[in-house]
C-alpha cells in the first residue's frame, strides 16, 4: 500500500477529458489550469466496479511536439494525438510503496506524470515531480550538496534573433523541455546553422554565450492557446526575462527554495562573468535524491529510537556513523577523492590557529598555500575528449599526492585548479616544495589508453605568511584566511603571465603583487 508521504504527493484532481474533445479545446483547458499534462477518459469502458477507463495522456511535450511538425490542429480530436501507451502505477495490497518506488519509474521510464489507480482499478489521481518536490522533507544532504554537482552542462541554447518554431524543433529534436536564449558573441557558436542537416549534440555543449531569456514548453502551450503566428514570432519578443539565474555554488536546497517561490520547474545557472554555465531542473533535484535508501535507513533508525531505552546507545552510533558518511560525501570530489572546495573552506580558518599551536620548528608559525592550474587543460578536452580529460585530472592528483610533505593537504578547488595547505615551513622552503611539485608533473607525460603521450605542465602560485603577521592594512591573517588565497592567486596569474610552467610567490605582506 502507499505510505503517507506518497499518498501526499499524488494530486486527487487531475485535468481530464475524452477523446473526442478538439486538441485546441484541450490546450485552452491546460493553459486556463495551468497544469502540464491532461488525462484521457473513455466512459463507455467503463463498469460498474470502476471509473472511465483511461486511454491515453495529452502533455505539454506532445504539443511542443505537434508545433515542430507544423501539424495542423484545426477540429483535430486528442484521441488522434494523445500518447495511447500510458505508464500507470496501481496500489498494492501487500507490499509498501513510497516514494523511491515513483523516481524509479521515473527514471527509468523518462516520464513526468504518473496516474495512480487503487486495487479496484479507481483512478485516485495523478503523481508529478512538483508533487513529489512538495513533500519530500529538508534533507540535510540537500543543504550539503551544491547545484554544479547534478546540473547539466549540455544546453540546448539559441540566438535573440531565433523563431519560436525553430525553437519548437529544437525541443523536439533534443528531447528537453526549455531552450536557453543567448546573447552569442559570434555567430558560429550558436546550434542553429542556415542547414539543420548539420546539427550535433557537440554543437550545443557550453559556450561562451551569455543567457537572455528562456523558453520552455509550458510557453510553447501559451502561443499555440493563443494562435500565435510561431513562424514568424521571434524568440527576443517572446521569451520569460529577465532570468532569476542561480551560481553554481548555491546548495540544492538553495535551488528548491527558489524554484518554489518563483513557481518555475528550472533554473539558469551562470557564472560569475555572467557565462552560461548550466541548467538545474525539477529532475536534476530529483534525481540528486540517489542516495534515498540511506535516508530511508536513517527514518527507520529515528523510529526504532522510541522502542527501546536498552537499544538507543547502539542505534545512535548507527545514526551517527550515516549521518558521517552522508558529511564525507558532500566534502570529497567524486573525480580526484580529493576533499573539495567546500572542504578547504572549512578546514582553513580551522587550520590557522590550530597549526601554530601544534608546530615548534623554527618556521612553526608560517603557512603557505600553493594554488595550482593545470596548463592548457582546455586543449586537452577540445583535442582528447572530456574522458581523457578526466583521467588526466586523477592523474595530477595522484602525483601531488605522493609529492606530500609532513602537514600538508591537497584539495580539488574546482575545474583543474588544485589547492596544497601546508603549515611548518618557511619561505625558502616553500619554494623548493613549490618546485618539487612542478617537476612532478613535467617530468612525464600522461599516456592515453591508445598509447598517445600528452605533455603536462602546472604553473604554481604561492603565498606565504606568518600566522600571527599583521597585513598592511592592519588585518589578521588568522581573521581573513580567504586573503591567503587571494595573494596565491595573484601569483597564479603572474606565473601564468610569465609562460606557464612555473612556480611564483607573492609574500602576503605585498598585498599588490
């Protein structure tokens, strides 16, 4: 049977109608609704145990579809176009069913609505993933997981100048529910060529283009509720502006939030030079709830807490120990194992005042942070592909790693750029652990499956400071760690200035290195 939170989610009102219904009175119902998907009854099937029978499902993605093929819809009936083959989900008698069984199927079946019938064949309603998101409890790891971990990069984007049935082709064509309007810098970055024949999914991976506006197939339902002449509409009239974007550091809980206070199912996400960088949706939230099973653990462990003083100590440790595991998954990069970016942002102000209590060597009260770019990275995904790319990236990390000196971390900041915190050693120091490794790297290529060497090299920006030093501007570094960060990345640039391959330190005190 269903349990609680799953007989929450399913909406017991869902837009229905028959077959005979036109497709335009069928549109003009959804828009009037504002609902994505309409189910199809027939009530001479029906019988006395049961409701109309259900034949089919009309959805904002059939529309989308019927625009790209310029389909006459003129005293169309929807039994000519509905999709027949309906995906339904029955309650059982015996077994349980929660909400992990409703993201399987929809997963699985690539699908966003789901009729629930109950054992009589009785349609008790439907289930979508707005219901699903409205139900599901603040889970911690939502808070913990940040939106560049599950959105998608591969964007289906198109210049101002675009016509919506060109942008109606596009969704069809790609499968997506939304198009990203682009301001694109030269004309040959854009998926859209003068020929259709040459269209690729490699054409439409991230570019540098910058975000406008957006059109998405719940708007597709508006224009053709409102008998809008799609051919010749331009996009740059049209489309939903300005966007609400969100950065990719944002948490998934951040994205929840703001999906549901401005009542849309995606978000545009963009970095910090206003770039497009990706688009989170109700799915990407959706299926960043993989790791359901450990949350189911976790409920049942809080609900047997109650049964038993004798048992509380031992399941409390089991608590503990998930609630570890769900921390450390949030903190380490899935690529490398390195800890990331999040994890150096805690552990710094840690580690400032921690490392000069624990350190007596005579350079007990420096640290020094390295910040490391991989050379020419770019080219090695355009020329390689990103699975070669990738393998280069565990490569260089494994090859710090064994560079390791006594008090140092290393952590994957993001992208191909690597951080080493080192505490205990002084200046002179510092720039031979630097040196060390740079010649880590350059010393041997990496070599491809298909035996293809590819030259590597980093350029190394350091900086060093004392843990007690007063900055010129009278600030601590104790009281500012991200300005050691700061300085090391000045340096980055200058060694990145200077021909690459390189090690370059900016003293903290030099504040304008």
């Amino acid at each position: 049977m269903f349990v609680s939170s799953l007989r929450q989610a399913i909406n017991p009102q869902p837009i229905t109608t028959t077959a005979d219904t036109t497709v335009e009175a069928v549109i003009a119902l959804m828009s009037r609704a504002r609902t994505s998907g309409v189910l199809i009854l027939d009530p001479q099937r029906g019988n006395g145990t049961q409701q109309d029978q259900l034949i089919g499902i009309f959805t904002e993605r059939d529309v989308v579809r019927m625009i790209a093929a310029s389909q006459d819809i003129k005293g169309v009936a929807i039994g000519e176009v509905m999709t027949k083959k309906v995906l339904t989900l029955t309650e059982s008698l015996t077994d349980d069913q929660d909400i992990v069984t409703v993201l399987t199927l929809f997963r699985q079946h690539r699908i966003r609505h789901l009729p629930v019938f109950d054992a009589n064949g009785t349609l008790l309603g439907i289930l979508t993933q707005q219901g699903i998101r409205t139900v599901l409890k603040p889970i911690d790891f939502m808070r913990l997981r940040r939106v560049d971990e599950v959105m998608t990069t591969r964007v289906i984007h198109a210049p101002v100048s675009t016509t919506v049935l060109n942008i109606a082709k596009l969704m069809a064509i790609y499968n997506v529910s939304c198009v990203v309007i682009a301001q694109v810098h030269h004309q040959s970055l854009t998926p859209l060529d003068s020929t259709w024949g040459v269209w690729s999914a490699d054409s439409c991976q991230i570019k540098p283009v910058r975000p406008m506006g957006i059109i998405t197939e719940r708007d597709m339902l508006q224009f053709c509720n409102l008998e809008l002449d799609l051919e010749r509409l331009k996009a740059s009239t049209v489309m939903s502006a300005p966007l609400f974007p969100i950065a990719p550091d944002a948490s998934l809980w951040e994205a929840h939030q703001q999906m549901q206070r401005r009542r849309v199912h995606r978000l545009v996400v963009v970095g910090n030079e206003g770039e497009l960088g990706g688009i989170i949706t109700q799915t990407s939230l959706l299926q960043a709830l993989d790791p359901m099973e450990m949350y189911a653990e976790i409920e049942v462990l809080q609900e047997l807490l109650q049964q038993s003083e004798s048992e509380r100590e031992a399941l409390l440790k089991q608590l503990i120990a998930r609630n570890k595991l769900l921390e450390s998954l949030a903190l380490t990069d899935e690529l490398t194992g390195l800890p990331n970016r999040r994890a150096m942002e805690q552990a710094l102000p840690q580690m400032l005042p921690h490392s000069a209590a624990q350190e007596k060597s005579v350079y007990s009260d420096y640290i020094c942070l390295f910040a490391i770019d991989v050379d020419f990275f770019k080219r090695v995904n355009d020329t390689y592909g990103h699975p070669t790319g990738d393998g280069v990236l565990k490569e260089i990390a494994g090859r710090l790693q064994r560079q390791a000196r006594a008090n140092s971390w290393f952590y994957r900041y993001g992208g191909e750029e690597f951080i080493c915190l080192t505490v205990g050693i002084g200046p002179e120091t510092a720039w031979e652990y630097g040196e060390d490794l740079r010649e880590a790297i350059a010393q041997e290529p990496f070599i491809t499956a298909e035996g293809v060497e590819i030259p590597l090299t980093i350029s190394i920006g350091g900086a060093i400071a004392p843990l007690s030093g007063i900055t010129a501007e009278g600030i601590k570094i104790g009281q500012d760690p991200q300005a050691l960060l700061a300085v090391a990345d000045r340096a980055l640039y200058q060694a990145k200035r200077e021909g690459r391959n390189r090690v370059q330190f900016c003293p903290y005190s030099e504040i304008h290195c």
